[in-house]
C-alpha cells in the first residue's frame, strides 16, 4: 500500500499474519499484529537500524525455508 510512514503494512502469502506474527516474536523480531477485520491479513514492520534490518531479513530466510 502507498505510505510516506517509517513502516511498511504487509501481508505476507506464505502463513496467515497472525502466524508470523508468533513465529517473529519467538525469535525475538517485534512487529505489530492487530486482530481486527481491515487489518487481521497485515503486519506492520516499522523501519529500524541497519543492524536491526538484517536481523529481521536473517530470521525471515530462515522462516521461510
């Protein structure tokens, strides 16, 4: 979706968002699930450091594998 945010509002295609959710948490990466009906299918990911940016790409290869 369109923004000018620090965020990105994504829904991912591989599990449903409320899984992902959990499983990024697990591994320590924070990122905010609302369980309402417009927003129930998104994630959003706020933009961090460059470090924390690798961080979230490093596990997310490894969830998807």
């Amino acid at each position: 979706l369109p923004s000018q945010t620090n965020f990105l509002l994504v829904r991912p295609r591989e599990a449903p968002a409320g899984e992902w959710y959990r499983r990024l948490r697990e591994n320590q990466i924070l990122v905010r699930w609302f369980d309402t009906p417009e927003l129930t299918e998104y994630l959003r990911i706020s933009i961090g450091t460059p470090q924390e940016m690798e961080t979230f790409i490093r596990v997310v290869k490894r969830l998807l594998r």
